[in-house]
C-alpha cells in the first residue's frame, strides 16, 4: 500500500535518512522504533510530503507521493498526528474538528465521520464546545488524532501519541489506535514506548541513525535480545 523506496532526506547540507526501505500493508500497524534523533518524525514528514527526499520515492498504490503538495497527500487518504499535538487552542474541540475536515465536501458523510469520532472518544462529545485550549494533555492528544480521523484517512500516521501522558491513559490511548485500526484504517506508529508499541503492532522497522537496521514481525522484535537491550530496558 505504502513504501519508501531508497528514502534519502537531507536538512541543508546534513542527510539524516540514508536510503531507507519500508512497506506498509494494508490494515496493519506497523511501527518504527528508534532513539532520539533517529529520524523517526522525519520519516513522517516525508511521507506526508511536509519534508521532500533528496532522493528516492514515497508511493501509494504505486503512485509518488512526494511530488504532491501536503494537501493533496491528505486528499490521497493519509493523515498525520505530528509530535507535541499542534491543536489550536483559541478554537473549541468542534472547530479544530471541523479544521480535519478540509478536504472534504460532503457534508452529510461529515457528520457520520464525527459521529464516529465521538463514539471513540466520548470525552470529546462532552466537551466538544470548551476551548481546546483548556483540555487535558490526554485530551489534547485524542483531539490530535480525532481531527487526524476527520479526514477520513486510509493511513494515520501517528507520531509519539504517548508522549507525556499518565500510564492509564497511554493504554487508553493504544486501545484506541487498536480500534482505530480495527476499523480498517492503517497506521504507523512511532513511539518511545517500544514495549506498547511492540505489542499493538503487526510489524516493527528499527532505525539508527538514519538507516533501516531490523525489520520483523512486533513478536519477533519483542522476542530480540538486540532489541531488548536497546529499546525494552532489557530481558
Ligand atoms: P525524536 O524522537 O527525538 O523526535 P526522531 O527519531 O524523530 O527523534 P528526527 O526528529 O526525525 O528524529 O530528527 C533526525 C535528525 O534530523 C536529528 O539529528 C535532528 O537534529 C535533525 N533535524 C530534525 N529536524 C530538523 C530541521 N528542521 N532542521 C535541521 N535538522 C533537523
């Protein structure tokens, strides 16, 4: 469905992806683990076509994405949650909901799709007019991918969900992607929390600094010596 094909990424002058390989199937989780600065964000924003490769491709259904504007990625059925949330906190929940929305125009299916998102995320429902400002940080983050749903997606990309959250809600949070998921949309995932990760997803790719060192099956990472002593704070 998804593939980087021989991803090169440079920031000025510095490249910071060397040629990485990944696929993404259709209706799996698949995650991408790495330690900071790893290039994990970057491989996000590339997909989205936020981030152009200096060399190489990303396709969907085989067509590349990477010389489309972000919009029309979007338009294409991929969205993404960036890191540190980026809702806009002057507007209410419903606006920043409605923000998702952009690239549609029908209206009726619209609202089936918020229907939906408030099933998901009841908390939202109730406090669909409050200032997205004014809620939680786990709040903030369900608003983050529910207005990443309301584009109605193929692919979610998801960058560090957990971040900064209390422990109940992270399983409130992985459940939700698990459901998310169940409904049919495909997701990449990336995390610091490899052992959640590892254990919602289908498939797992280990980057190190800027190359594609591991790829397997999540069991398969979980059950990694290698990937124990660096990600799992060991046995
Ligand atoms: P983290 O978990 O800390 O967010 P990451 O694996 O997501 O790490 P990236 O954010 O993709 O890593 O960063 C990869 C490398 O690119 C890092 O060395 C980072 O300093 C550098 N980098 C990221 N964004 C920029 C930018 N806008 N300009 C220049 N360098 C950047």
């Amino acid at each position: 469905m998804l593939q980087l094909v021989d991803l090169h990424v440079k920031y000025g002058q510095i490249e910071v992806l060397h040629g990485i390989q990944i696929t993404v199937n259709p209706g799996e989780i698949v995650t991408i683990l790495g330690a900071n600065g790893a290039g994990k964000s970057t491989t996000l924003l590339t997909i989205s076509s936020l981030v152009k490769p200096s060399k190489g491709a990303v396709m969907l259904e085989g067509a590349p994405l990477h010389k489309l504007p972000p919009h029309e990625v979007v338009r294409r059925g991929v969205a993404h949650v960036p890191e540190g949330r980026r809702i806009f906190g002057t507007l209410t929940v419903q606006e920043n909901l409605n923000l998702g929305a952009f690239t549609r125009n029908d209206t009726a299916r619209i609202h089936q799709t918020l229907d939906w998102i408030y099933e998901l995320f009841p908390i939202l429902a109730e406090r669909r007019r409050q200032l997205a400002g004014t809620l939680s940080g786990g709040e903030q983050q369900m608003l983050a991918i529910a207005r990443g749903l309301m584009s109605q997606p193929r692919i979610l990309l998801l960058d560090e969900p957990s971040l900064g959250l209390a422990p109940l809600l992270v399983k409130t949070i992985f459940q939700t992607i698990r459901n998310i998921n169940a409904s049919g949309v495909t997701i990449v995932l990336v995390e610091q929390n490899a052992r959640a990760a590892l254990k919602l997803a289908h498939r797992g790719y280990v980057l190190e600094v800027g190359r594609i060192v591991l790829e397997d099956s999540a069991q398969g990472l979980l059950a990694n010596p290698d990937v124990q002593k660096a990600y799992l704070g060991g046995a």
